[in-house]
C-alpha cells in the first residue's frame, strides 16, 4: 500500500506567535481541504500529527494524485498572515497494521521521505515511483535518500503534473 505523510513547513515557528485561536483555525481549514481531498482518491486517514497526518492507499496514483490535489487545495488559505505550505512524501511498502494505526519500517520509511521534501514539494520513493504510471506527471532526478532509518540504496524523486 501506498503511505503518504504530511506537513506544513514553518508552521511551529508561526504557531508560537499566532496563539491558539489562530492556530486552530488554520488547522481546521487545512484539515477540512486536505481530509477531503484524500477520501476522495479513496484514502484512509490513520492518524492526525499535529500539522499533517498520516494516509493510506490501495493505489499508488491514486496517493500521489492526493498529495498533489491537496496541496492546490490549501492554496489561498491564509491565517494571521500564514499561508500553509504543505510538503508531502509517499513511499510504497508493507507496514504492519495494529488495531487502526500502521507500524514498520515502511511507515518511518515514509515519514522520512516527508521529512525530506521542501515547502510544496511532493517526494516519493523509488518503490513507489515504480507503481505509477508517470505520463501525466513530472519527475525530478532521483536522488539517495540520507536519513536515519530509511536503508541506504532509497532513492526519492520529486513529483508534479506535467
């Protein structure tokens, strides 16, 4: 299955000065537009982490075009002066379901490819990159992945609409 983690870049550094009313709406808001947007490429959401959240997918398109669409969904979202900008990794794998979450090294393999993707920046692996059709899509250069817990040969390639 396909496992997308998100954030939003900059977003506790903001947090500290906007106080708790505006951080909430800006969760709400970002919440209402990107929850939508992966139920309806058939996503599941495990788990909500403060400022992003955990998916999961059946299809590899099908992560990758939510991750895509949620980011042009948060688009115009503005809070006491913050504009989310929200970075996205997909990795495909294996992980391990216990009760309603997911563990495994395919579950801190994906939140590292997140970790690793710049503001409006989609990552994916290269076990995902290797379940989709790419024609409609752009690619960056694949790159190796250096983090801790991700294996040594994981290659991430930046992904956007051609």
């Amino acid at each position: 299955m396909a496992l997308l983690f998100t954030d939003l870049v900059g977003f506790s550094s903001w947090a500290l000065s906007a106080g708790d009313s505006a951080v909430l709406e800006l969760l709400r808001d970002v919440g209402a537009a990107v929850e939508d947007v992966i139920t309806s490429h058939e996503g599941r959401i495990v788990k909500r982490l403060g400022d992003g959240l955990m998916a999961t997918f059946l299809s590899a398109g099908g992560a990758v075009d939510a991750a895509l669409d949620a980011q042009d969904a948060i688009q115009g979202i503005v809070v006491d002066g913050y504009t989310p900008r929200m970075r996205a990794g997909i990795h495909w794998g294996r992980p391990r379901k216990l009760g309603g979450d997911y563990l495994g090294v395919d579950v801190n393999v994906a939140a590292r490819v997140a970790a690793a993707a710049r503001g409006q920046q989609v990552l994916v692996s290269d076990a995902l990159l290797a379940q989709i059709d790419r024609n409609d899509l752009r690619t960056g250069r694949a790159k190796r992945l250096r983090a801790d817990g991700a294996p040594s040969g994981l290659r991430v390639i930046s992904v956007s609409r051609a």
